[in-house]
C-alpha cells in the first residue's frame, strides 16, 4: 500500500506537455481538449479579431442543458495546415490547466469547419482597456491589489506547472463581471506573431521588449523568473490604469535605461510596499527576484492590513522623475536620451 502511494504523482505536482512533445498534434488536440458538438454553439456577435481569425462572443448549451455564455474563436478559412496546428495549439495548452485565474477552455470544434476553440466569457474584455477606460475610478486601491493577486495566483500555478508564459502584459489578461483576472493567450506562435508589441531584436527574436527581462531579451533566456519581471511591468500597469510602460521611450532606450540600473518610477498614488514590490520584480539577476508563490503571500498580507497601503511613494511628474535601482533619484534627473 505504501508502495502505491508513493507512486501516485499528486495533483500539482504535475507538469504541462508542450503540445510539440505529441508527433501527432491532433492526439494532444484529443488529449487535452474536449469535443463540442458545434449544434450546441450559438455565435452572437463579434468581439475582435485574433491572429487567425474573429473572436465572438455566444452561448454554449451543456450536456446539463444549462446555458453559459463563451466566447469563440475561429480559424480563417484558407489555412495551411501548419496554421491549424498552430491555432490548435492554444488549446491543448490551455486545456493542460484548471485554475481560477487562468482562462478555462470549453473545448474544441476540429470535426467540422469552422474550426472553433470556446472558452469561458470574459465580460470586461481585457485588462489594459478595462483600466483606461475606468482611469482613477477605483479609489480602494484594494480593488487594484486583489486583481494582481489573482494574477500572482494564476502565474503561481503555471509555474507549479514549469509553463513559461512569454508574454505577460494586461493587454494578455482577461477581466470577468466580478472583475475577477485571468491569464490568457497561450498559443505557440502567439509571442512572435499576435502581439504587436512584439517588435524583432537584433538577433531575429520578436519580443514586446518593454515587458521583458533583460536576460530573455540579450540571449532569449525565457524562465519562470522572466516572467515574474513582466509580472512587475503587469503590476505597474494596473496601478497607473494602464499607462504605457515606460512612455513614449523607444525599444532601444528603454533597453539602455535598464541596462544602467534605470526602473519604472511608482505610478501616482502607488503605495510605497507595492513599488518595493515591482522594484524586486525587476531585479537585474534573476535569481534574486521573489517566486510568484511570495508575491502571491505578500500580496495577502496587504490586503489583510490595509493599513500598510497607506503610505504612498512621491508622486511623480511625468518623464522628469525616475529611479535609480532602488534608490529616488532627484527630481528633475531624466532617463537617459537616445545617442
Ligand atoms: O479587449 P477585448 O475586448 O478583449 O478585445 C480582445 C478581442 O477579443 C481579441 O482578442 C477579446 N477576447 C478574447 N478572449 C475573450 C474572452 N474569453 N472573453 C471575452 N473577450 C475576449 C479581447
């Protein structure tokens, strides 16, 4: 019986399988994702456009016969088959993982055309609108705290999971009615092709360069602990209701600025605990930046004393303010210029 016990892996422990790993990807497809009978699909409205085609908003009729709302995305006809595959993909990810912060999949439609991936609706669309379009609203900066929670938690259990995300920006998560987060976008091709603010580096990358760790954007050296440098960049998003990172500084400088110990400043109001936050997010070597699991800890704590938000670090006055790693730098010092 001890025996037995030992063998059984546990639930948690288990690690994701890049759909690559399948020879026959359609068996990766059957594997991880489920079937839907397209007769039980009701399409009704479009909501955007994807890398290979809309992205609709519907109903999905459960076995149960209870009705829930989804949103579908489909396959452009005229794919090659590489496309399909690549498409496909995002689902035999997704359908690895089963986590409140992360986007659920449905299922899939592969039997007839066109090929569709369904997945839970996300009412409030995506992250970085859903903060423009309610700038300042939230005055309980709880609110904001408990959405990089569930991001934290969302990330905690991919990495658990030893799945590297690659292109975690509130543009890639998803808000639902109860303005719950979840991560989103897990296709294999996603990071070079979807997102245009991947923009190619000197060695032939795509990478959105300002939500990227130096190490993954110098020799592509992608890791849980990148991602947790993006997390930082997610976290400065949210709090400053989806400004852009870093302004109007093209590609090259922001590389530079962070190359000489330059960070992000705290947005307005931003607490001093969360800047301190972001700030080891950002760390130059990896290997001393939190683990998502201590983010997600602390995190809790401050949401559980409220009180330790109320200290707020300088407001800062656009482009003339930064920090030095760590450090206030004086108040009119600038990032520095282009060359
Ligand atoms: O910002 P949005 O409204 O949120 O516009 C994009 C668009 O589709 C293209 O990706 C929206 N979208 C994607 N997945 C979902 C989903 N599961 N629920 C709701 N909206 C979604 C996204």
């Amino acid at each position: 019986i001890y025996f037995f016990l030992t063998a059984v892996k546990l639930p948690g422990s288990r690690t994701y399988i890049h759909p690559h790993t399948y020879e026959d990807p359609n068996q990766a497809i059957r594997d991880f994702a489920k079937e839907i009978d397209a007769s039980t699909i009701r399409i009704e409205r479009v909501i955007g456009a994807g890398e290979f085609g809309e992205v609709c908003s519907g109903r999905l009729k459960l076995p149960s016969k209870r009705e829930i709302y989804v949103a579908i995305k489909s396959l452009k006809a005229g794919y090659s088959e590489k496309q399909r595959r690549d498409f496909l993909s995002e689902a035999s990810i997704m359908g690895q993982f089963d986590h409140p912060n992360i986007i659920r999949l449905e299922g899939v439609v592969t039997r007839c055309k066109p090929v569709m991936i369904i997945t839970e609706y996300m009412e409030n669309g995506s992250l970085d609108t859903f903060l423009k379009k309610h700038d300042g609203q939230f005055t309980v900066i709880q609110l904001l705290v408990g959405m990089m929670r569930g991001i934290a938690s969302g990330m905690k259990y991919l990495s658990d999971m030893s799945y590297v995300h690659r292109d975690l920006a509130a543009r890639n998560i998803l808000v639902n009615s109860n303005l719950v987060c979840k991560v989103s976008d897990f296709g294999l091709s996603r990071v070079l092709e979807d997102d245009p603010e991947a923009a190619y580096t000197t060695r032939g990358g795509k990478i959105p360069i300002r939500w990227t760790a130096p190490e993954a954007i110098a020799y592509r050296k992608f890791t849980s602990a990148s991602d947790i440098w993006s997390y930082g960049i997610v976290m400065w998003e949210v709090i400053s209701y989806g400004e852009r990172p870093y302004w109007e500084m093209s590609n090259q400088d922001v590389i530079k600025a962070i190359d000489e110990g330059y960070r992000l400043p705290a947005p307005m109001d931003c607490p001093v605990v969360l800047h301190q936050l972001m700030l080891d997010c950002w760390e130059k070597s990896r290997s001393e930046r939190p683990k998502f699991g201590q983010i997600v800890n602390t995190l809790d704590k401050l949401i559980r004393n409220p009180n330790s938000l109320k200290e707020l670090a300088n407001r800062f006055l656009k482009d003339h303010v930064t920090l030095k790693t760590g450090v206030m730098a004086a108040e009119n010092s600038v990032l520095p210029s282009q060359e």
